[in-house]
C-alpha cells in the first residue's frame, strides 16, 4: 500500500526489443521483474520516469 507522498507501480509488460535507456529506466525506478510493484516517491523526475516507460507500466491505485 501507498504512502502519501508515494506512487505505486506495476511493470506489466516486457522491456524485451524496448530501447536501453527505457530498461535502464525500469531499474532507475526499482523494477527487476515483470509484474513486481514498487512505491517511489513522487517527485517530478519520478513522474518523468514513469512517463517515458508509461506503455510498460501502470500506476496503481489503492
């Protein structure tokens, strides 16, 4: 569950044939498998991140 303050987000589709810098992207965010979820903070580097990578992942709502 979400904090204030925190995003949480579900890598849902494979990086596989996706650009390097989008799978580094996914690590910067503290992805390392498929369908794991994290809460990062939510900063504008964080929503900057998340919207070069929005087709893999989702934000999630609890």
């Amino acid at each position: 569950m979400a904090e204030s303050g925190t995003i949480s987000v579900r890598w849902v589709k494979s990086s596989i044939g996706y650009d390097r810098r989008q799978r580094a992207t996914l690590r910067g965010l503290g992805f390392r498998r498929l369908q794991q979820r994290v809460d990062v903070e939510d900063t504008p580097a964080i929503r900057g991140m998340i919207r070069k990578v929005r087709h893999l992942v989702v934000v999630e709502e609890d």
